[in-house]
C-alpha cells in the first residue's frame, strides 16, 4: 500500500502529465481531461474517447450532468429531462410538500404520471455548455504594484465585458470564477432551467436509513436518491413554471448498467464539488483546530439540542425544521470528524515539511527571496491578529446563529417594514406597500413553531455570552443583562410575547391595524441590528487581514507551481464542474479489520430497531427481502448490493454525483464519504479516503419492486447484467419447480 507521507506529498508536489499520477487524488476541470489524465484513464479502464467525455461542438458525456439547485449535483438519466440525485438534496423540496395529512417524508412519493410531478419555486437545474480560459483577459491590467484593493477592482472590471459578452443578452448565465488562489481565470458558460419537479423519493426509511447515527459512517444502507424532472418551454428554452411547459427533450441520457461493480474496477465520477482548502498552510490547519472548528462544535450542539427537543415532540415540528435540522448537523458532525482526523493524521506537521522545503527553494535565489521571502512571515502575523480579534470563531458563533433562528432571519429580511409605516405616506399607500409582505410572511411561517424558535433562540443567546467575550458580543447584552439578570429565558419569553417578527399572529395583527407605535417598543430590531452591528465590525477590523491573507494564499500557490513547473496541479473545488477517477476498494480504517466495499440488504435487516426512528425498516422492504424478490437487480451471488465504496476524490457539492464505469454507464450515485478521512478537503489520504454511493442496482430495486414505479422504468436505459438470470431468480425458479413436482 502507498505510504500516507507520499500520497500526501502528492497533494502538492503532484506528477507531470507523462507520468504516473495517483488516479484516486484530484478534481480535474474536464478541458484539460484529455492532455492530463486521459491516458492515465484508459489503462486503468475506460472505453470512451476524449470527445464521448467532453466535447462543446457535439453531445457529450458532459451534457448529462447537472448543477443541481446551486448546491448538489444530479445527472441525466432519460431524454425526457429525468433527473437522480440523492434524497438528501432533494430533502428540501420533499419537505416542502410534505404536511401531516400528506407526509412525503415519511411515506415517500411517486408520481404516475407528468400531471402528478410537484413544482418546485426557486429550484433550477443548470447545465454547462462550455468553458475558456480567459486568465490573460482578466489579468491585463493587474500589475505586481497593485495593492489588494486595487487589485481586486481591475480584476472586477476586467470580468464585466467577458462575461456579458459570454450570455449573449440573455441566451446563457455566465461567471468568470478564480482557480488557484486567484493565479488563473476561467470563463463558465451555463443554461439555466427554471421548472424543476419532484417525481420520486422513497420514505426516509429508505433515502435516509441510519440518519444522523450512519453519516459519514461506514458499512452504510442508505438507499439516497430522488428523482426531479426538467421542464422547458415548447421550443426547450429555460422558462419559470407553467403548466403549458413540457419535459425538456435532453441531448444525453446516462445509461443505466446492472453489471455491479467489483473491487478493483474503475470508477469515475462527474459533479460539482463545492469547496476544498488543500493548499492551507500550517497556519490554517492551527486556526482551524484551535478556534473555527470548537466554536462549529459549541454553537452547533446547542442549536441541534434544542431542534431535537421540539421535533421529537411532534410530527408537524419534526416536518417543519427536517431540512434546517439535517444541514446544521451534517456540518456539526464533519467538523468533528475533521478536527479528529487532522489530528490523527499529523497533517500540521507534514504541512511544515512542505512549507520547510519551499522555503529552502525561496532562500537559494535572490530574486525569489524579494518576492516571497516574506510569505510565511506574512501567513503567521496574519493568522495572530485574526486569533487575537477571535475573528475566525466569531465568524462561525455570528453566522450560524443567524442561519438557525428563522425569528431573526424574518426580523433582518423584513426591518425596513417599519420605515414604510413611519414614513408620510396616506394609509392607502401604506397599506399597498405591505400588501407584498403578506406572501413573504405566509411562507416563512410555514415551517415556523413558536415554542422551537424561543428554545432555539435562547439556546444561541447562551452560547454566545459562554464562548464570545462580553466586549465583542452585541449590545442587546448589554439589555439582557442589566433588565432581565442574564435571565435569557425571561428576555426571550417577553421578545415572542411582544415583538411582531416572532409569531404569525403578531405579525397579523400588525398588518391589520399597521401603527408605528409598534416599532416603539419592539425589541427584535436591538436584537437584530446588534448582530448586524457586530459582524459589520468584524469584518470592517478584519478586512485589511484578510486582504493580506489572499496575497499571501495567491504567492503560496504561485511559488509552489514555480518551484516545480514541469508538475499538474489540480485547483481547488469550486463548485465547477470536475472529473475525479479511481477504482472501487475498501479499506483499512485501523488494526486487525477491513471493510468490504459493499453492503447488502441483509445489513439493513441487522440494524432495525423500531424503536429508533433512524433504523425503522418499512414492512414492504422486509417482505421483499424475505421473499429474495430482487428481480433483475440481484448480484450473481443472489444478494441485494446496497451501497459501495470507491477511492474518489469528492466533496461536498458532489452529492447526486454520478458514478460512472469504463462504458459511461451509471453504477451508482455519491451521496458521502467516510469518517477516518473527515480531513479530506484539506488533506487527502488514498490509503484512508472513500466516497460513499448507493448502488444503481439498488435504486433501480426499489423503483421497481417496492415504488412499482413502472412509468419511471419505461423511459431508462438500462443495460442488462452479464449474467443473465440473477441466482436468486434461479433459486426461486428451482423453488418453483420442485413444489410443482410435489404437488
């Protein structure tokens, strides 16, 4: 097995073009497939032409996949605009359109029919058209003079002509986004769909067997997909939702392969990885262990405590506060598991050795010496002043309590309600004006309980007077503790009382008789300008740091590159969209045990526990497993695969991800990685890193044989196993026959 030291050093210091690279390391931009990786590819297995993989002149394996939502990916699975992708990302819009009486969560849905399929406001699918290099355009004015500032000015002014130029008065959405710390610039074309519905989801028995408890975990039987469809107008054009729109006619459709997969065979996957940090220095692995990741810890622990207590109260609470409760806890718990594996895995003291070396190249020259002699230097009194402003842990306590609490999120979105009743305008007028806050309001609060919202609130308030200095904590403090005794429950208590951002029916009654004595006495405004206040002041003190540090992290990367320029470097993640290739594997997580790289369904059995709603196993799954009524979808050993493992570099963003053999076909979907290698966006360790997918096979099971989704089925492309007749429907045909022969 490779050594952690080299595989790491890899991170860095990667192969050239000619030679050998690490295939399970990297997120490759699909322009450069062909010069970097392609024939790296191809031995180890894939059977497509550089063209069948990227192509902007013809359709291409590219054309079927999809930024899904801004924040997951889903990939093409029918020419009919059928999108996969997992049911964690498709968790919101299940919620939205889940109620008691109609409990999508639970219960899953599948519509029979286009009529059938659910809207989704605010939901697109955008697909990439193509990309350019345009590094040389945005860098034209950019001089070694410039100070940051100024900098970022010519560089932004550089980006306006490229860019509207790209979208062709309104045709494509277009960015110019940075790569390498800000040393290159690449031009992303895009069309944007509008209409997205739901079409699919199994219960969360299913699409979220083992809950909080399994992520990140490994053996994993999650069965998390979902299924949305593309709508466009009558000539495929982008379009908001109508119901004159029609499934979008898509140039690329994933075939669906149910040969399996074994250890050893190649895997690629295609998507959006959203953000990783593997160039950070020593200095930033410091940081992130002493005060980014405990105050995540701290003010995540306290807001999900007090989601749990109301959820587990009520089925409306729990439907209500699903998709909040799962997004804060799915960061909580990677910033665990990331603390402990850059911990474990030593990544501050083989950060040094690499920082050692390039400093030793730096000192060998003088004209190097001028221009980055003092980096390290710059890195360690940047990271100092952030340290003492506490400036990276405020940044985490201020923005997640601002996330969490929905009460001052409509207090901050909707503050200038009272410069509309304050001001001269004839009651008609004001009454028009707040018409508009009608619908905002009837959709916040939807997904609104009063008595979660206080405990949330109040479980923020502590925790910031437990974790922030009383000096750099609002000034509503100031308030709680001088007229209520640091008695945050009484403060909160009389807030939702009076205030009219903190329940519907204040806010009601307000719109009803809209006075400006209202705004008098409530106390949401101190509360929510306090917050503003602060964080307007932490970044106004850390500004000029910041800038710094962005000089520093551009020099780095540059140095680096020109320490070796005959090396490819792969950028960090972006969420543009990469390519990243390996091979399916297992693992050895410690001493003396080792995964196999697929589960079954019979491990789903062993997990039940009706009592844990996170391990309820639904009674048509049991049936089915009992009656081994896997059809066509079994493996040849006559077993249901589930999920399995594969040494992909993937992060987030790259959930829904497509899971590709040699042929392109789909084998499976990427919805996470595992906890030993929690330290992957920073550090990638091959010995030790795995992405998580579920099994086509799988998903492909459960459309058929439990969602008798037959309507679904018939627009796939499914390419048939080489084994023609799975065991078990051997099995149950020999089963057959002999009770014929004895009856």
């Amino acid at each position: 097995m490779r050594k952690l030291f080299i595989g790491f050093l890899f991170l860095i210091f990667a192969s050239s073009s000619f030679a050998k690279f690490v295939p399970d390391e990297g997120m490759w931009l699909p322009m450069f497939v062909e010069d970097m990786n392609y024939q790296e590819m191809k031995e180890m297995g894939l059977q497509l032409t550089p063209e069948e993989i990227y192509s902007i002149n013809n359709s291409s394996l590219k054309d079927a996949i999809v930024n899904f939502g801004n924040f997951c990916t889903a990939e093409v699975i029918s020419h009919k605009g059928l999108l996969l992708t997992n049911h964690h990302c498709g968790y919101g819009a299940i919620q939205d359109h889940s109620t008691v009486e109609h409990d999508y969560l639970t219960d899953g849905f599948w519509a029979r029919s286009f009529e059938e399929e659910l809207s989704n406001e605010g939901l697109t699918a955008t697909f990439f058209v193509r990309m350019d290099d345009v590094t040389k355009k945005v860098l034209n004015e950019v001089t070694d003079e410039m100070n940051e500032q100024e900098r970022a000015k010519a560089i932004s002014e550089a980006k306006k002509p490229i860019i509207e130029e790209a979208e062709e008065d309104g045709k494509y959405v277009a960015s110019v986004k940075s790569f390498y710390n800000g040393n290159e610039y690449y031009l992303f074309v895009y069309k944007v769909y509008r209409d997205v519905r739901l079409v699919g989801a199994p219960p969360s028995s299913i699409g979220k067997f083992g809950g909080d408890t399994d992520n990140w975990m490994w053996p994993r039987h999650t069965g998390d997909f979902s299924m949305f469809r593309v709508y466009s107008d009558k000539d495929g054009n982008p379009a908001d939702y109508s119901e004159e729109n029609v499934p979008l006619e898509t140039e690329y459709a994933l075939p669906l392969s149910l040969e399996g997969v074994e250890e050893g065979d190649f895997a690629m996957i295609w998507g959006y990885p959203g953000s990783t940090d593997r160039y950070r220095t020593s200095y930033g692995i410091k940081a992130t262990l002493n005060e980014i990741n405990p105050a995540i810890n701290e003010i995540g622990r306290a807001i999900l405590d007090a989601m749990k207590k109301n959820m587990d109260r009520s089925d409306a609470v729990r439907i209500a506060y699903a998709d909040k409760y799962a997004g804060i806890s799915n960061v909580w718990k990677n910033k665990k598991g990331e603390s402990r594996g850059l911990k474990k895995l030593k990544v501050y003291d083989k950060k040094r050795m690499i920082e050692d070396k390039l400093m030793q190249w730096i000192d060998q020259d003088s004209d190097r010496k001028e221009k980055y002699g003092d980096l390290m230097k710059g890195y360690e009194e940047a990271y100092q002043k952030l340290t003492e402003k506490k400036a990276l842990s405020k940044q985490w306590f201020f923005g997640l309590s601002s996330y969490a609490s929905s009460m001052v999120q409509f207090a901050m979105q909707n503050q200038g309600i009272g410069n509309i009743v304050k001001s001269d305008k004839s009651d008609e007028e004001i009454q028009e004006e707040l018409k508009k806050f009608e619908a905002k309001a009837e959709a916040h609060f939807e997904d609104y309980d009063v008595e979660t919202e206080k405990d949330i609130l109040q479980a923020i308030l502590e925790t910031l007077y437990n974790n922030v200095p009383l000096s750099d904590l609002p000034d509503v403090y100031k308030t709680i503790i001088a007229d209520y005794d640091t008695d945050f429950e009484a403060y909160v208590d009389e807030l939702f009382e009076t205030s009219i951002f903190a329940s519907e029916e204040n806010f009601n009654e307000f719109l009803e008789k809209p006075k400006a004595k209202y705004f008098e006495k409530d106390m949401a405004p101190e509360l929510i300008n306090g917050f503003q206040g602060s964080m307007m002041q932490m970044r106004a003190e850390t500004s000029a740091i910041q800038s710094e540090l962005g000089k520093n992290k551009r020099l780095f990367l540059q140095a680096l590159r020109t320490m070796n320029p005959d090396k490819a470097y792969y950028p960090d993640a972006n969420f543009t969209m990469r390519l990243t290739y390996g091979e399916v594997a297992g693992y050895e997580p410690r001493d003396a045990v080792y995964y196999e790289h697929y589960t079954t369904l019979e491990g789903v059995m062993d997990k039940e526990d009706p009592n844990d709603p996170e391990f309820v196993v639904h009674e048509k799954l049991k049936e089915l497993y009992e009656d081994k009524d896997y059809g066509r979808y079994a493996a040849e050993d006559g077993t249901m695969r589930v999920c399995f493992l594969s040494n992909n570099d993937i992060t987030g963003g790259n959930s829904g991800s497509p899971v590709l053999n040699g042929k392109g076909h789909l084998i499976g979907v990427a919805f996470d990685g595992n906890w030993e290698a929690m330290s992957g966006d920073i550090a990638f360790e091959p010995e030790l890193q795995r992405t998580i997918s579920v099994d086509i096979r799988y998903v492909l099971f459960i459309v058929h044989k439990f969602a008798e989704a037959h309507n679904l089925l018939e627009e796939l492309n499914i390419v048939e196993a080489k084994h023609p007749l799975p065991a078990v429907e051997m099995d149950k045909e020999k089963k057959m026959k002999k009770q014929s022969e004895e009856m």
